[in-house]
C-alpha cells in the first residue's frame, strides 16, 4: 500500500472518525452487518425448529438491547454492528459482547416477543409460576438495583448468565426462562433437575410454547423503530464517554474538521436543497482539473492527489455535506488550495517515510 493511503486511512484516523460522527450519521445497519445477521439467523434457526412460526420479529439498531414492550420489534446495540465499533466499546466502556453472547441475548429478546404476542402474561397459571403482582408492564424497574436484592442461591430462576437476571422481573424471568429452553443442544431437563422452581419454569415454557405456537398472535405487530439511530444526535465518543484527544494526536488522515469549514451541512428546509449541490457530487465533477492543477502546481504524483480526492468524497459523504450552487466557483479554489497543502505534506512522507 502507498505511503500517502496508509496515512490517509490510519487505524487511529478511521477510529477517530468514527467517534466523531453523529450516532444517527453512522453508516451501519441490521441488514449491514454480518456479526448481527449471523446470530439473527442462528435464532431464526433455532425458531424453525421449535417451530415458532407465526411471529416475525422486526430488528432494529438501537443504543442497546431490548424489546419494545408490547410488540415483537426487537433493537440491537448499534456497537455491535461492525468490528471497530465492537472495538471503541470494549476500550471505553470496559466489555463487549461475544458472538454467541449476542446469539443468546437475540433468543432472550425473542422471548419477550413471544410473550407480548400472545399476551401470556394475562394468564392466570404464568402469573403464578412466574409471581407476576400487580400491572405487568408498569411494575418493571427503571434501574438494575435488583441485584442487591437478588439471592444467588436461589434454585427458583435459571442462571445461564451468572448475573441473575432472572430475579429482575417476571418480564424477564420468563426471557431467560424461554432463552435457556431455545438454545440448541442444551438438556435443560438434566441441566436443571435440582432447581425444581427453575424447572418448573422450563417445564411451564415448553407447555405454553407448544400451546401457542401454532397460533395466530393476538397482537398486529407494526415495524416500528421506537428510540431508533435516527433519534440519536450525540456522536459516538459521547456516548462512549469517550476521550479522543490520543486518537486525534496520530490521526494522519482525519480531514473532517477542514471538510466543514469548507463545505456546510444539509440544509434544513429540503425546498432549499435545489440551490444546492452534494459535496460529493461536486468534488466527483471537479476532479480532474484539481488533478491536474495541483499535480502541476505542487510537482507531485497525480495517485496522491487522487488518494486525497477520494478520501474527501467519503468523508464529504458520510458527514453530508453540501455546496451552494452560487458558490462553487469560490469552493472549488478554496478546495484546490486545501488538497494542495495536504498534497505537499504527504508527498513529504511518500518520499522520504517510505
């Protein structure tokens, strides 16, 4: 690889980048990533072959895991959606989740949906197996202090994650419940025989399953992205709580501030876009006279102009960034200046830090 594109695309440039963007800039999907669409899959496997058919759940990216009460729409950590995102997570916040922890999260989710869709928290025997007392959804707890009141001992709640989450609320005691009873190859009925009050659960769940499955829910569920990306306006170092300066200090490559001072973002009337033109799309038309002048201008390798050129349009277009159609002439010379400078700094390191 050139000298002037390993500088360009730094491991600490493309981190930087990314804690720098706007949660709902980010370029990253469900659909996008294998990590998530593996472990979705493997639950849809394991769905089949239950023969868990009727219901569909709907996943999206979120800023962590959960189903949205009363609905099978199921959200996903967004910082599970690709590697250096996996990566920034486990650096800032202090863990991250393995691919099959995720697998197991999914199959808990799953349970939730499963028992939102059939409203089985009306039933007067999983009230009982499950202690439900009073309003189902309005008893749940807003924080995670139910760890100082869990019993670690207890051998009424499934445990397959050492964080007794289970003793949460029945909401949750059922998830887990219904996570241990989905996962592949597991004999919960060995597994658990000296838990009888856990076993009970199992038992409860296999029952209800069966009972329901075939069934249509009683709920029509609606894909809806409650608290989705989109809601999100706070970069990803915010919410990592994350400090950047040591990144910013060896990104070779980061061009996004000089990248806004040149350029604006998208205006905020969509009449106004027509008096506009997507910097990309700019930078794209313009390219070869600013090969050409800043190659002659600076004496250097059209490849660096070029490599400079193409990391501006990514960028340009992840940040959305636009150019007033009056002004283009004006920001084609600023923009010309500016790779000229950056043309002469790498063209430095191409030559002497090969």
């Amino acid at each position: 690889m050139r000298r002037t594109r390993q500088l360009l695309y730094s491991e600490e440039s493309l981190r930087l980048e990314l804690l720098t963007t706007p949660i709902n800039k980010l370029h990253v999907s469900v659909e996008s990533s294998p990590m998530l669409n593996e472990s979705i899959n493997k639950v849809r496997a394991d769905m089949e072959r239950m023969k868990i058919k009727k219901i569909k759940p709907f996943y999206y990216l979120s800023t962590g895991y959960g189903t949205i009460a009363g609905t099978t729409n199921i959200c996903l950590g967004f910082y599970d959606a690709e590697e250096r995102l996996r990566e920034l997570n486990r650096e800032y916040r202090g863990w991250g989740y393995s691919n099959e922890e995720i697998t197991a999260t999914i199959r808990h989710e799953v349970g939730h949906a499963f028992a939102y869709a059939y409203k089985l928290y009306r039933l007067p025997e999983f009230r009982s197996v499950f202690n439900v007392k009073g309003h189902y959804f309005n008893s749940y707890p807003d924080t995670n202090r139910y760890i100082l009141r869990a019993n670690p001992w207890s051998r009424d709640f499934v445990n397959p994650s050492g964080d007794h989450y289970a003793q949460k609320h029945p909401d949750d005691d059922f998830a887990e419940t219904f996570m241990v009873w989905l996962t592949p190859r597991l004999n919960w009925r060995k597994k658990w025989r000296n838990y009888p009050g856990a076993l009970e659960k199992l038992e409860y769940v296999d029952k209800v399953v069966t009972e329901h499955r075939r069934q249509e829910p009683l709920i029509d569920n609606v894909p809806e992205e409650y608290e989705g990306l989109s809601e999100y306006k706070m970069t990803v170092a915010q919410f990592f709580k994350a400090n950047i300066t040591p990144y910013r200090q060896k990104a070779s490559g980061f061009m996004d501030p000089d990248l806004k001072h040149i350029f604006r973002a998208r205006p905020r009337v969509p009449k106004a876009e027509r008096n506009y033109v997507h910097a990309d799309n700019f930078l794209q038309r313009n390219q070869l006279v600013i090969v050409n002048r800043v190659s002659q201008w600076v004496g250097v390798e059209t490849t660096v102009v070029k490599d400079l050129i193409l990391k501006c349009r990514q960028r340009a277009d992840a940040l959305d960034l636009w150019v007033k159609r009056d002004d283009q002439e004006k920001k084609l010379v600023e923009f010309t200046t500016y790779i000229s400078t950056r043309c002469a700094y790498y063209e430095v390191w191409e030559t002497y830090f090969v």
